[in-house]
C-alpha cells in the first residue's frame, strides 16, 4: 500500500510542476499582454495626465500610489486595468477595458481571474462572483487552479485543464494494483500452506516418523513453489524498476523543456538588445561576442550558478534598453537617466533582479566615480563588475575604435584588476 501511495504522490507532484509551470507561463503573458494593449491598443481610454489630474481627476483617487489598478471602469463601461504610462517627460493615464484583455488572451478551456485582497473577484474570462475553488468543474472540463501574485494587492489565479484520461489512468492503476495486490496475497496464504506441509514432511523424515506415500512428490512441490515465489518477487521487482525509469524520463523531459524555454527567451532579447545596438548607435557592438566573453569571465572566477549566468547574459543583451526612452539621441547616452529608465523596463518586464543590477549598475566603475549610484570595488556585485568591463572593451574597439583597450581601461582604474587579467587571457586565445 505505500507503494501505491508514493507512486501517485509522484504522479500529481509531477501534474503539480506542470501546472505550476504553465501558471507562471500565463502570469507573463498576461502582463506582457496588458502592456502591449496600452502602448498600441486603440481600444483603450487613453489621456494624458496634466497636474496629476486626468480630467480633474487626482491620480491617487484613480489609482492610489500603486503601479496599477484593477476594478471597476472609471472612464469605461467595464471592469478594467488602470495605469500609467511613463513617455520621456510626459505620463499617461491608460484604462484598459475588460473584455479587450478578454478577446486578446485566448484562454481555451482554461479560466483564469484576478482577486484583490479580500478574495473578491475584480476581473476575469468568465463570471465569477467569488474566488472559486483550487478544482473546478466546467463544461465537462477538471480545471486544477493556482496563483501567481501579480503584486501587494492583486493574485491571479490559472485554471489548468486536468485530462480525464490521467484521472481515469491513476484510477485504473489503482484497480489493478489492488486486485493484483490481493490475488499475490491469496497465492502466497495458499504457497505458505502448502510450505507448512513439506516442513511437516521434513520434519516426519528428520524424526524417523512414517511418511506419506506423496512424501517425495511433496518434496518436489516445494522446490517449484520457491521457484515461483522468486519469479514473481523478481517480476514486481522489474515493474518498479521500469516505473522508476519512466518517473527518471519524465523528469528529464521537463528539465529539457526548460532549458528550451529559457533559450528561446534568451534569444528573444539578444535579437531585442541587437536591434537597440543597430537603432541608437553608429556603430552596434556585437551583442554574442559580449556574451561569450562575459560567460568565459565569470566561469573562470568560479561562478556555476545556472540562474547568475543566464541573469549575466540577460543583462549584457539589455543594458541599454533605457536608451529607447531618450530619443534615439546619443549624446545622453552617459547620462544616469538611462540607467534608471533601464531598470523600470527591466522590471516591466518582469526580468531577474540579477540581469536588473546589471542594466542599472553597468556606468558604476571600481574607483567609485562611475552612476548612477556612486557604487565602488566591493559595493558592485561582481556580476556588474564583468558586465561593464565587457561592455567597456568592446565600445572601446568598436566605436572609439582604439587598438588596445585594455591598456586605456587600466589606467582609468574604472575596473575590477582580476577581472581585466582574464580578459587578458581570453584575447590572448
């Protein structure tokens, strides 16, 4: 029986991660989704904020001191998502109707909703009045739910669809379990039966006592039911031993599937920094060769870290993302407002607050002169520390066009020595 119950522990922990995975698929495309709507949708209200009124209206009355609001429309006839838009020196005020997010997240079968902090639902794909249960019947439809906190005041919550035939495949291994669990437990009460009457034969012989006149056919019964007995503790043997391979497969399946979505992610923002490069600068730096020295760099300093090297490869393909809201006008490229700008799109999206540090951080230099937060040696994390040694080389040799710039950027003592001594190494491959 504990086996059974670790075999199905197993299977819904592993329906469990899916889901879980799949609700924090949904989480990001619900956000990017609300984003996209503001900034290009026609069906949304949109008006810029003048005096921190939209028409005559005080934005803390519209949406307090938060980034966003959701609830019932102000200027719409919905319920709908509130916030505000940042643009260069001017902010605007944006309402994003219900039913345009609706129509733009085609859910499926899925539900999906969002509470505020009571539990009251504020907005989602169906009509629901209170927060539903973590499983829902819908259409013929097992939906298993979880949440995801979009911020202090506001969860979504994801319906994932439970296939019948998983539920129905779980309820039919358990069947066939039990009956098979019973009918081994009826062959060996009988077997050990049987078992007592050879001992009782042997003993018979042992003491010189008259035997049956099957005595020796009893003998050669015995051997043959321990040969079955071996036979089928050696075949349940084999049944766990494949379970495990194919818990062992699954396993892997997911840990690849991953690793897929992470570098199709990766890639997306390194084609997303190349086209910053190639829209705001003369002359682009090329945004692999960054990566590739950078990896190199923290490796060589000891940093394994799956999450710190995929933040660090994030952040070099990105730390320029603040630029877009200058105007595409390089001459406040130096400025500390670009940094900052990086950071808020950095969180907009949802970004590590690893690869975060470095679109911030990567004008901070060593002796401590660098923006925008005046941070020096120790005070940087070394991640920013490789980040804008790179990011300074390869400026250096593709834009000022300089033939040595590892000379010029010792002198400037803008960087971490350690770091400089293995870039050494690597251009030296």
């Amino acid at each position: 029986m504990s086996i059974l119950i670790w075999i199905l522990a197993a299977a819904l922990i592993m329906f469990h991660m899916l889901a879980r995975y799949s609700t924090r698929d949904f989480k990001q495309i619900f956000e990017k989704t609300v984003y996209m709507l503001a900034y290009s949708s026609k069906e949304v209200y949109c008006v810029k904020v003048v005096d921190g009124k939209v028409d005559n209206i005080l934005m803390t009355k519209l949406i307090g001191n938060r980034p966003f609001s959701i609830g019932p429309g102000i200027f719409v006839d919905d319920n709908s998502i509130k916030l505000v838009l940042e643009k260069g020196n001017q902010m605007d005020y944006v309402e994003i109707p219900g039913g345009v997010l609706r129509r733009e997240i085609n859910s499926g079968h899925e539900k999906w909703f969002v509470t505020d902090k009571k539990g009251n639902v504020v907005l989602s794909n169906d009509n629901y009045a209170n927060q539903p249960n973590w499983l829902l019947l819908e259409n013929g439809n097992l939906l298993y739910t979880l949440a995801e906190r979009l911020d202090d005041d506001h969860t979504l919550y994801y319906g994932k669809v439970v296939p019948w035939h998983f539920i129905f495949g779980l309820i039919g291994f358990i069947i066939i379990f039990l009956t098979g669990s019973n009918l081994l437990a009826a062959s060996l009460k009988h077997q050990k039966e049987q078992i007592e009457n050879m001992k009782a034969s042997l003993r018979k012989i042992v003491e010189g006592k008259d035997l049956t006149e099957n005595a020796s056919e009893d003998l050669k019964e015995l051997g043959n039911l321990v040969k079955k007995l071996r036979a089928t503790v050696l075949k349940d043997k084999k049944s766990m031993e494949k379970l495990e391979r194919q818990n062992e497969e699954l396993l892997s399946t997911l840990e690849i599937e991953k690793e897929t979505h992470d570098k199709a992610i990766l890639n997306i923002y390194k084609t997303f920094g190349a086209l910053i490069e190639e829209k705001v600068h003369a002359a682009s730096l090329p945004i692999e060769k960054m990566m590739e020295l950078a990896l190199f760099i923290a490796r060589e300093l000891g940093i394994s870290d799956k999450e710190e090297l995929y933040a660090l490869q994030i952040g070099m393909a990105l730390h320029d993302i603040g630029i877009l809201e200058e105007n595409q006008n390089e001459s406040t490229f130096h400025g500390k407002r670009h940094c900052l700008t990086g950071e808020r799109y950095g969180k907009a999206l949802k970004l590590s607050p690893l690869a975060i540090d470095i679109i911030k951080h990567h004008h901070e230099t060593y002796n401590g002169t660098g923006f925008p937060d005046g941070l020096a040696s120790e005070g940087i994390s070394m991640r920013v520390r490789i980040a804008s040694a790179v990011i300074a080389y390869f400026e250096e040799k593709y834009r000022v066009k300089n033939a040595d710039p590892i000379e010029k950027m010792k002198k400037s003592k803008h960087f971490e020595p350690k770091v400089l001594s293995i870039m050494e190494k690597w251009l030296s491959k």
